[in-house]
C-alpha cells in the first residue's frame, strides 16, 4: 500500500481500514496486490478506483470529507470493487449495493471494535 498527500492521521486511518477491510474480504493473502491510495480534492464524488492490471489498484479518496465514518466507508467501499473484480461471480450490476453493503459492515464493524 502506497499513500499520497495524506497527513499521519489520515494515512495511518486508511491502513487500519484497509487491514481491516482486505482481511474481510479474504484478500490478506494475495501477496501480488498493490493498491496506491491518493487523497485530493473532489467536488464530485467521495472517492475512485481504477484498476491498473489485475494486481495493481489505484484509490483517489476526497480530502475534504465531512466525518470520519464517511471517509472510512469510502474507502472500504472501494476497496470492495478489488474483492468483486477478482472474483466477477461475486456481484450483480455494477456492485454498487454490494459495494455499499460491506462498507457498511466495515464502520459498524471497527466501531464496535473500537478501531475507529
């Protein structure tokens, strides 16, 4: 995991969130991933993904996120993309609801755990 333009805070936040979601999604043992997370302004959505080859990922988060549970359901929703182009069998649509779903699971999940 890479991580651009974030302070210690934030960068030390979306490694607990990754481990934690990566772990959930059953993705702690693909070793060949790489995933490279940037915060940066956007106006128009929370956060992107795109996939750079089948191991290799880039996140863009929005800096100017407004709690700490929507910047941790960010990127545990993308970070859930990961786990459903992996495995194409696992979502139906474009994975959006499922997408939402897990990260939904994460926040409730780290809160409860007192990660967050």
């Amino acid at each position: 995991i890479t991580i651009n333009n974030a302070s210690q805070r934030e960068e030390n936040l979306i490694r607990a969130v990754a481990k934690h979601t990566l772990k959930g999604l059953g993705l702690t043992r693909k070793r060949k991933l790489t995933i490279h997370f940037r915060l940066l302004d956007k106006e128009d959505c929370h956060g992107e993904i795109e996939q750079d080859d089948k191991w290799t990922y880039s996140i863009d988060l929005a800096s100017n996120y407004k709690t700490i549970k929507d910047f941790v359901g960010t990127i545990a929703h993308e970070l859930t993309h990961i786990a459903q182009w992996l495995d194409e069998d696992s979502y139906e649509g474009d994975g959006e609801d499922e997408a939402d779903d897990f990260a939904e699971w994460v926040v409730n999940s780290m809160w409860e755990e007192n990660l967050i």
